[in-house]
C-alpha cells in the first residue's frame, strides 16, 4: 500500500545524534522522515539504538545534535508535556500503575486532560472493546491479576485513550509467548488499518516488522543502515538485513521439509 | 497481687501519663513526618543530598538521648519548657528510619511504571503525588511505625526533663527504689508500644501494594 504523494510529514529526524553525559555516542546522524497514517519500523538489535531515537520524538531524552521534529516543530520548542499529551506511548514492560485498576489505568490521560466524567466511562468501555476486552469483566481488575497478553491490551487502550495522533511503541508484543504473540499482533495489524495514526515501532522480530510497517529502519550501532518498503527489504543486500530474512528462510526450510 | 492493687490504687495518675506520653509521642510524631518525608523524598531524588541528610540523622541516632535533652535545654525559645525539649529532641530520633524508608520506596517503584507516567506527559508533581508515594506508601508507614516505636522508649527518658509522662514514674520508683512504681511506668509503655507497632503493621499491609 504505497501512498502517492505521501502527505503531511510528521515525525522528522535531521541529522539527530544522542551522545551520552560520559560521551559515549548511541545515536549519530539519523535521518527519515515519518508521514501522516504511515507506520515505521525501527529494526535492529539489542542495544542499537532503536529505543533511544524513539524517545527523542517524545522528549524522554533531548537530541545532542540535530533536529527531531514532531507536526513541523521541532521537540525542543514543545512543551514537553503538550507534546507527550499527543503522543501514545506503549513500552514493553506495559508500566501500568500496579494500584490502579484496569479502568483507572486506561482514564488516567483523560482525567489529566478534565474530561467529563460520562465521557472519559463511555471512552474506557469503547477502549477495551477495540483491544478486545470485555468491559464488564475487567474494568475493575488490578494489573497483577491479569494475564501478560491482557496487560499488553490495556497498555495499548491506555496509550489510545486520549486519541493522540501519534503512536510510539517499544517491543509491544515483546515478553509474550509465541502464539498469544501472533494473536495479539494480528489484532492489532487490523487495528492498524482502522486508526489511521502515525506509529513508530521499535522491535527485533522481522516477520512483525514486514507485517506492520509501510517502511522498515534498519538500526545498527548507532546509525540507520536504510529505510526499506518491506518488498525491497526481502530482496535487500545488506547483510545485516539479510541476516533477519535468513531467520525467515530457516522458517520455510522447516515447513517445506514436514 | 500486689501490684494489681497498686495499679488500681494508682489508676488515675498511671492513666494521666499514659495521655501524656501518648501526647508527647503524637506530637513528636507529627513533626518527625512533616519533615521526614519531604527529606526523604529530597533523598530519592538527588542523589547529592543525600549523604549529608543521612549522614546526619545517623550521627543524630547516636547522640545518648540523655544527653541531646542537656544540649538542647540551653537552646533559647526551645530551652524554655521541657516539653519543647523533648519534642524536637524526640523528633531528630524519629527521623532516621522515616527519611530512609521514604527514600527507598521511592527507589524501589519499578522503572518501566516511571517512564510509563513521564512518557504518557503527567507532570514531576503528578508522578510524585499519584504514582511514586502511594506505590511507596506501605513502606514509609514501616518507617513511621519503626519510630513510633522507638519514640515511645526514648519518652520516657524525656521525663528527666521535666515533661512528664511514664518515664514520671519510672524516675521516681529509681530514686526511691520502688519497683511498682518503675513497673507502673514501664508497663503501660511496653504496652503503648506493642499496641503502636500492631495498629501500624495492620495499615501498612493494607496499603502494600499487589503485585
């Protein structure tokens, strides 16, 4: 699904390096551009970097050079906590508050935002229905009584309570087991077609990256190797990019051999 | 049955310093938390502050209490009644454990909840306020009921003084070699401090958060 022109540009990197305090460089000249409804994958491995742009576009962390722009302004000029405000953000390990419930956790943005009380109940029922949970039966649960797939769920209806624009996400499907993996990701890929936000996603698993993302980032030491649409990236000579596909091959000798 | 007798005999003074001392520690109490948790929660936060504010409640601790009433009596405004004296004197005991358990339930609120609330735009004040202190609450309440404890064995001291008290009690029953009348003190704050320790061990497990 390639759109032509590509509309309003979102998420902008220039020239963006993140040095350390200590002066040890995670980040140098990034460069890409995220445009409105597209979906950027940031693959690579443990420690490349991928987190650490992320959270430059929203202001977790400040460029040490160049420039990351959120809506055509650049983060530095945001209000960090406006620019939050419009950004969901999903990590790995979820960070929902262990002494909220399931309905307190998901209406927290909204009740810091002073909507109406009838609007923020009605918001947290159509939340947990679009992640695929039953109102009725969680609302009232705690974070430790529910399994991992489910907090993931709620991570997610939290993150999309307010309707932000904009969706980052950090190893969303990341600490779940395969199958409830490929569940919750194939919800959430239909989910995709239907929000129309723009998202950037952080992870190492190729099949997510060349399921979700209209363009893939490969990350490596620092640097972004290239950005690919995912039918280039099956046929990319780089050889970390073709280290993931060789993951995918060794999956359909395995098939083919059954 | 002696000392049975005597306890009935003496029911009304013993219940006299019994509201004294459970004045004196409430008191003592109420200051040693207003400041205690702020500094407590200054420690968590800058790392820089808190050697200096540790490391003088530490030293604090190891003043004989005896002795710290003598140093603070020459202090104008605070020398002026006893119970001034023992008041701040109690306190600065109080503070230690305070200080160090607010600081360590902060430290120990799981990082990915932290960068969860900094990243979905809530503000320092409302991470403090909403997600750092109530997920640390069961363990300042351990902190308060650790000083609560010791504040009710150190006022009795206070009784030297002149703040009154059980420590009243014990004083007299020393110089007059009478142990009833040191029981009659001991015994009512053994019992203080036992009833403390379990009202404040009950609401500290109420509030420990699930995991």
């Amino acid at each position: 699904m390639i759109r032509e022109p590509e509309g309003k540009p979102i998420i902008e990197f220039h020239r963006v390096g993140y040095r350390l305090p200590s002066g040890q460089t995670l980040l140098k000249n990034i460069n890409f551009t995220v445009f409105q409804g597209q979906t950027l994958i940031l693959l690579g491995r443990s420690g490349a970097g991928k987190t650490t742009a992320l959270k430059l576009i929203n202001r977790l962390l400040d460029p040490t050079g160049g420039e990351v722009r959120v809506d055509g302004r650049a983060t530095l000029e945001w209000d960090p906590i406006a620019l939050r405000r419009s950004i969901g953000y999903v990590i790995q390990d979820t960070g929902l508050f262990p002494h909220y419930t399931v309905a307190q956790n998901v209406s927290l943005i909204p009740k810091l935002e002073r909507w109406p009380a009838e609007r923020i109940r009605s918001r947290v029922d159509e939340l947990l229905v679009v992640v695929g949970l039953d109102p009725e039966k969680f609302l009232l649960r705690y974070p430790h009584e529910l399994s991992g797939g489910q907090r993931k769920r709620v991570g997610l209806a939290r993150a999309l309570a307010a309707d932000p624009p904009i969706l980052l996400m950090d190893e969303p499907f990341g600490a779940l087991d395969p199958l409830t993996r490929s569940d919750v990701r194939r919800e959430f890929h239909e989910l995709q077609r239907r929000l129309e936000k723009t998202i950037v996603i952080v992870t190492h698993d190729i099949s997510e990256a060349l399921l979700l993302g209209t363009r893939i980032g490969l990350v490596e030491a620092g640097e972004l190797k290239d950005i690919y649409w995912p039918k280039e990236f099956l046929n990319a000579k780089e050889p970390v990019a073709m280290a993931y596909l060789a993951q995918l091959q060794v999956l359909q000798e395995a098939q083919e051999e059954k | 049955m002696k000392l049975a007798e005597f306890f009935l005999q003496q029911r009304d003074q013993i219940l006299q310093a019994t509201l004294e001392h459970i004045w004196l520690v409430g008191v003592t109490m109420l200051f040693a938390i207003a400041i205690g948790v702020p500094m407590g929660i200054i420690v968590a936060r800058r790392s820089w502050f808190s050697k200096p504010i540790l490391g003088g409640a530490n030293v604090a601790e190891t003043i004989p209490s005896l002795a710290l009433f003598g140093f603070l009596l020459p202090v104008p405004w605070l020398g002026n009644r006893a119970d001034r004296v023992a008041i701040a004197a109690l306190a600065l005991y109080a503070l230690l454990p305070i200080i160090r358990n607010t600081a360590s339930g902060i430290d120990s609120v799981d990082p990915a909840v932290r960068e969860a609330a900094r990243g979905m735009g809530m503000t320092a004040r409302q991470i403090l306020f909403q997600v750092e202190l109530p997920l640390s609450l069961s363990t300042v309440i351990a902190g308060i009921r650790v000083a609560t404890v010791l504040t009710i064995g150190i006022a009795t001291i206070a009784a030297a003084v002149g703040t009154g008290g059980l420590g009243e009690f014990i004083f007299r029953g020393l110089a007059m070699v009478n142990n009833q009348l040191i029981l009659a003190g001991a015994i009512p704050a053994a019992v203080l401090a036992l009833a403390a320790d379990l009202l404040l061990t009950l609401l500290e497990r109420r509030l420990r958060p699930a995991r």
